[in-house]
C-alpha cells in the first residue's frame, strides 16, 4: 500500500504520461483487451455517433475514477462492486440528461446505448483494476488514457464502416458518386466483420514489430 | 386468444428476429468469453435466461408502478442496475446452497452477470418500446432464449474450429468475430418474418 501511494506522489511528469500512453495504445481496451465491446459495435455504423459515444463513455470514466480514487481508502468487501456500479450509474445519468438537453438529435440515435454505458466492462474494469488502488492523479491520468483510447478505436472502426456504407466521413461525401455504397457495412454482420478483420490486422502487425 | 397470438409473436420477434446478441449487440462478452465449450456456454445461456426473466419483470413494475408515478423517472438506471444485481446476488446464493457442484463449474461467471449488457440493455428496450406487463414478461423470457440458442451454437461451431487451421493472426476473438458476422448474416433470413 505505502509503495503504491508512494508511486503516486512522487513520480513526476513521466508516470502519468506514461498512464496516459499505454492506455492510449499498448494496452488500447478494445483492439489489446476486448473490453466494451457491444457499444463499439453498436455506434460505429458512422463517424458521429462514434464520437459522441466516446465522448460520453470518457467523461463517465474520468468522473467515475476519479470518485472512486477518492474514497477508496472506505471501499472494503464485495459490496464495493456494488458501490462502483451505483457510482458509474449516477455519472451515466448526468451524461444521458447532458446529451439529451444538448445534443437531442444524438441522444435519439444513440437511444439506449447511452444507458448502457453502466455495464461497460472498460469503466467498471478501470475503478477496479486502477481507482480502488492508486491516488486520484493516477487516476485521472489512466482514465483520461483509456477514454481517448477507446474513442480512438472507435473512430477508426467507423471510419472504415462510413466510408464503405456511405463513401463519406462525418456525412460529408468523399468517395465519387460511381462508388457502389456497400450497404451490409451498415448492418450489424458489417460492424463483427470489420472488427474481426481489424483485430486480425492489428495482431499482426504488432507481432511484427516485436 | 388474441393475446396469446400476439404474445408469440412479441416472442418471435425478441428471440429471432430482434435477436439481442446479433441486431442489438448486447452480451458480446459472455459471447466471445465463455462460447469456448458448448456446456459452458448452455450453462451462462441457462442463468442469464433466469436473471433477464425476473429482473425484465421486476424493473417493468418498479418502473411503471413505481417511478413514473412519483414523477422520478431519472433516477430510473439507478433502480434498474439496483434491482440486477441483487437479483444476481439471490441467484448466486440460491445456487451455491442448494446446487453445489453447478456452482462450482460456474465459477466467476455468475457474479460477472451483472455486467452483462443483455439484462440492462432488455429492460432498456422493454421500456422504449412500451411494452405492457404480460409483454415485459414474454419478451424478457424470449430475449433469454435467444441469447442461450446463438450462445451455444457459437460455442459448437468453435469446438470444431479448434481443429481448423485458422491464420495465426486472427486466432482467438479475430475468428471468432468474423463467424458471428457469418451468423448475423443467416439470422437477417428472419428479418421478413414479422411486419
């Protein structure tokens, strides 16, 4: 415990970018860990959404760590699964009321996928595998890491899925009008086979690299 | 007999149709987790049926007969996630008393369903589309059902892909994403049945 504390108060600059980097990459929670995987499959059919997702899935996590950090010295036992998931759902609610005043067209599209950000493994996963154990800077750092991460991941899923369903990135049209729109893109058969393909190409070339 | 007609086809249309792992996404971690063995995977099917079934129903009444009538329907996701996991709590003592061995052979998994997205992401969809009490039922039971049937015919199809030889590169959640867009693509066969 006193390392741990130590670890957070001490180290610099460098920790913390280090956090912030391996969330972003090594340890990226879709294409390294397969966690949250049904809003990424759910959200990615366009750029905009997309983002939208991982805006408001990155808010929840920084908040929610940032909570949990702060009272993990009160944690104790099983119930505090209990207490993480009524954490993450009070701060779900906050971004669901937010999107819904201002963003109402989003909030609409996204529907229940907004709510469902409480049972997305990523963020109950960081309170337990991070908050519960190190001080509220760490915290925030490999929330922030994560968060970006994951809205990274699914901008580039839905670059790829907008760009063969619709030939246009953020509903603007990039592709000639002689491009045949590959409409099973937007389908959900389109958003596991793009993901598959991708996870399959990321795996070979990072084993290519070391 | 009206009602029954209907009632089977909100059942059809949650379960098949509709299906929650395929059209809506939801459980795609206990899909890609626990499909490596086809007992496993009836085994999550069987528990995870139980716990949408009851908590479909109780979050319908809580939400209906409770919230919306005191004016706090914010405070709505709160209660439901409330009422899923101590429902999974209950599960996980009933079971452990009196079927010790089950337990056993579940292991993590049973705690793990209160973050299963099928269970809250059932209710959510129950309460979207408004459906009445007899419907929340039927349809949480047919959502369960659903989920069971494509869990366990993924977990055949990979113990025979254990045999195959599949590109180092996508072994493991690559194979097995591209076989549930595969699967999708032969569940869209059902998507004329109904309106």
């Amino acid at each position: 415990m006193a390392g741990q504390t130590d670890n957070s108060t001490t180290a610099g600059r460098p920790a913390w970018l280090a956090h912030l980097i391996r969330g972003l990459w090594q340890e990226n929670a879709i294409f390294r860990q397969l966690l949250g995987m049904c809003p990424t499959l759910a959200v990615t059919a366009a750029l905009k959404p997309a983002l939208t997702m991982g805006a408001a899935t990155t808010f929840v996590l920084v908040c929610s760590n940032l909570v949990v950090s702060a009272m993990r010295k009160l944690l104790v036992g099983h119930l505090r699964i209990l207490m993480f998931t009524l954490t993450i759902a009070a701060f779900v609610t906050v971004a669901d009321l937010l999107l819904q005043a201002f963003l109402p067209e989003m909030s609409e599209r996204l529907g229940p996928y907004v709510p469902l950000i409480i049972v997305n493994c990523l963020i109950i996963g960081r309170a337990e595998a991070c908050a519960s154990r190190q001080g509220v800077w760490t915290s925030l750092a490999d929330a922030l890491g994560m968060g970006l991460g994951f809205t990274l991941a699914l901008c580039i899923l839905a670059t790829v899925r907008e760009l063969l369903a619709d030939g246009a990135l953020f509903e603007i049209a990039i592709l000639p009008a002689s491009f045949e729109n590959w409409n099973v893109m937007k389908l959900p058969a389109g958003a596991f086979l793009t993901l598959g393909i991708l996870l399959g190409l990321s795996n070979h070339f990072l084993r290519k690299g070391k | 007999m009206d009602i029954v007609g209907h009632l089977v086809i909100v059942f059809i249309s949650i379960a098949l149709v509709n299906n929650l792992v395929l059209t809506k996404f939801l459980g795609i971690c206990p899909y890609l987790g626990v499909s490596r063995r086809i007992d496993m995977a009836f085994g999550m099917g069987c528990a995870v049926t139980f716990v949408i079934t009851i908590s479909g129903t109780v979050t319908w009444l809580i939400n209906n007969l409770v919230l919306q009538k005191i004016g706090m329907d914010y405070l709505k996701y709160i209660a439901f996630i409330m009422v899923i996991a101590s429902m999974v709590q209950l599960v996980e003592m009933y079971v452990r008393k009196f079927f010790p061995p089950l337990y056993e052979s579940f292991g993590i998994f049973l705690p793990l369903i209160t973050t299963n997205c099928a269970i809250l992401g059932t209710c959510l969809f129950i309460d979207l589309w408004g459906y009445g009490f007899l419907e929340a039922l039927v349809g949480s039971f047919g959502g369960g059902l659903g989920f069971t049937l494509v869990i366990c015919m993924m977990g055949g199809i990979r113990e025979n892909l254990e045999w195959a030889d599949v590109p180092k590169a996508l072994r493991g959640a690559g194979i097995t994403l591209i076989t549930a867009a595969i699967m999708t693509l032969a569940f869209m066969g059902f998507s004329g049945m109904i309106k």
